[in-house]
C-alpha cells in the first residue's frame, strides 16, 4: 500500500487525525528499520506536521480577548441574574412539549452545523453549566456603513403588518465583517455581512391564546420595531446561540447577509416604558403579541419563574404579552398564540 492510499483512505478524518495516523505510520517503519538516518530524515515530516496544526488550531487562551468585553447596565442590577453565572442552554431544548424555561423546538438542532469552536471558548463552565457574559468577547463597532434601516407598523382592519429591511433604524451595528477580526473569527467564523433584507408580517390585530402553544421553527419568530428580525435562542446545532457564538456590541450577527438578533439587545430596553416603570413594547412575534423588554410591573426585572412556559404572562392593560430576559430562552420558549 501507498502512502498515497493511505491517506487517501483518511480522507473522512480530520486534518489533526490524518497527520497524527500519517506520523505513527512513518515513526512506526523507522523504528522497524533500526535506522537513525531514516528517523533524521523524518524530521523535515515531523516539523512539517508541527507546523500544520499550530496554524490550524491556535491553543486556547492564547489571545487576550478583554478588549472585546463588554458590562451592560443590566448586569448592574442586583436584582437580576448573576451575569458571570447565566445559565447554559445548550440542555434546555426540547421537541416534546412546552415546559418552563426551555424552547420548545420544531426540530432538534444539527451537531454537524457551523458554528462557534467549542475548544476556543473560554467563558463557558461546563462543569456547572453556566457561561460569564462579562468575559465573553462582542464585536465592536467601528467603520461598517450599511444603509439606514427601515421600519413601519401598519394596522388596518383586522390585521396588523409589521415590516423593514431587518437594518437597525437606529443605526446601531458592529463592525461586520467579522473576518476583520482575527481574534474573533479564529472563535467563529462567521464570514457573513449585513445587508437590506426585506420582511414583512402581517399579524392579527388582537391575537387569543391558543388551547396547545405551537413549537417554534427555525427563521424569523418576528421583527423588532427597530427593523431587525429576531431568531429563536438556539444556533444550528441547537446549542444556546448567545452563550456560543460571536454577536457585535449591540447585539445582533448576520446568517450570510440576515443580520438578526437572538435576544432583545439591552439598549431597546430603554424605549418609553410604562408609568410603573414596565418595559415598552420591543416588537412582534410572528404569532401577534408584542414582546416588551426586561421589567415587569413596577420596574422589576423578571426571570424565567415569572414567566410562563412560552415566556410570557397577562396582566391589565397590555394582556397577553412576552417578555426578554437575560437567561435562556431570552425572547420566547412556545408560541402562545397561532403563528403565521
């Protein structure tokens, strides 16, 4: 056999375990042959290999990321969950039914998607499943220029249509391409670039409560009134998206050219609140009820255990309404309602 077939034969494995078996092989015939010349001339080989997987697997932590840190204004409130201990969800999606503080899933993520290199990632715990948001890298903002986003809310008759160019009215994005970013992109290769991207929802005005809340499914589950399109709290492979991947400092991350968010980005949290200090209304759900920020009434920030198994509550006068919080699932867990 060939040296050639033989690595043919190893062209399923990846890069580390085809030169690991290549070496053994050539170590192995060396010694065999009692020879000191060949094992000398092995070592062109053997540096070679070296070389390959330093380049293709910097060692974890060899990069200082706290540039990249960031302290959002609620994880100051001591009130909320401990932003160095969130807990992970990576275990916390299911297909079976809707349960508390999980998402009920359509279909359960893909192991074999892209996505985050587990072995780069250094603010996850997985001892106590928890991950530190105030260690985790963001992409910064910087000189990307898209255009401006758009955003309209149209209610007519029955119905109300949400639409935009999933842009940020407001301007507020990183500096994408995240390429740009060594650092970053040796932790998620996202090559993706925000562009306009134009969606539109036309939902029921008054949206009831179904008997069976109704599994969510991957794409948009709705549109922030800042134009930007939410996905569920999952990546492909069903791992909790925010605790894994690489978002900018404003909170969103581009699928190819859909920029979206995951969560509701802390600064939306500051639209007009309510006069009791309840959060305002943040946007739609695909199912038509409005998802509002971080604050119950009185201006107390809510976690899951305030929240029903879609991650919403009722309460006089908004009704039925969900709500964003720091911890998995952030948006929604089920939709509550009968999604378009």
């Amino acid at each position: 056999m060939t040296w050639f077939s033989i690595w043919e034969m190893q062209l399923g494995r990846s890069p580390h375990e085809r030169v690991d078996i290549m070496l053994k092989l050539k170590l192995k015939r060396a010694t065999y042959s009692g020879s000191v010349p060949h094992l000398l001339i092995l070592l062109p080989f053997i540096i070679g290999c070296s070389e390959l997987l330093s380049a293709d697997s910097p060692s974890q932590g060899s990069a200082d990321l706290s540039e990249y840190f960031i302290n959002p204004e609620i994880c100051k409130d001591d009130a909320g969950p401990n932003c160095t201990q969130l807990r992970l969800g990576d275990s916390q999606l299911t297909t079976l039914a809707p349960e508390q503080g999980k998402l009920y899933a359509c279909m359960p993520g893909n192991p074999g998607a892209p996505g985050s290199d587990r072995s780069k990632i250094t603010w996850i715990n997985e001892t106590n499943s928890t991950w530190n948001l105030l260690v985790k890298p963001f992409l910064p903002e910087g000189s990307f220029s898209p255009p401006i986003g758009t955003s309209s809310v149209i209610e007519s008759g029955s119905n109300r249509t949400i639409s935009g160019n999933n842009l940020p009215v407001d301007g507020k994005i990183g500096d994408w391409p995240m390429t740009d970013y060594p650092a970053l992109t040796a932790i998620d290769r996202n090559p993706g670039i925000p562009a306009e991207n134009n969606f539109s929802f036309t939902l029921q005005l008054n949206p009831t409560e179904a008997e069976t809340p109704s599994c969510v499914s991957l794409g948009p589950i709705g549109m922030t009134l800042n134009g930007v399109v939410f996905y569920d709290a999952v990546d492909g492979r069903g791992n909790d998206a925010l605790a894994h991947e690489i978002v900018d400092v404003y909170g969103g991350h581009p699928a190819q050219s859909d920029y979206h968010y995951h969560f509701v980005p802390w600064r939306l949290d500051g639209v007009p609140s309510l006069e009791d200090g309840h959060s305002g209304l943040v946007g739609y759900i695909r199912d038509g009820f409005g998802i509002y920020g971080y604050k119950g009434i009185g201006g107390a920030e809510l976690s899951n255990e305030d929240l029903d198994e879609c991650h919403g509550h009722s309460h006089a006068p908004i009704g039925y309404h969900y709500h964003a919080t720091i911890e998995y699932p952030y948006t929604i867990g089920c939709y509550r309602g009968t999604p378009i």
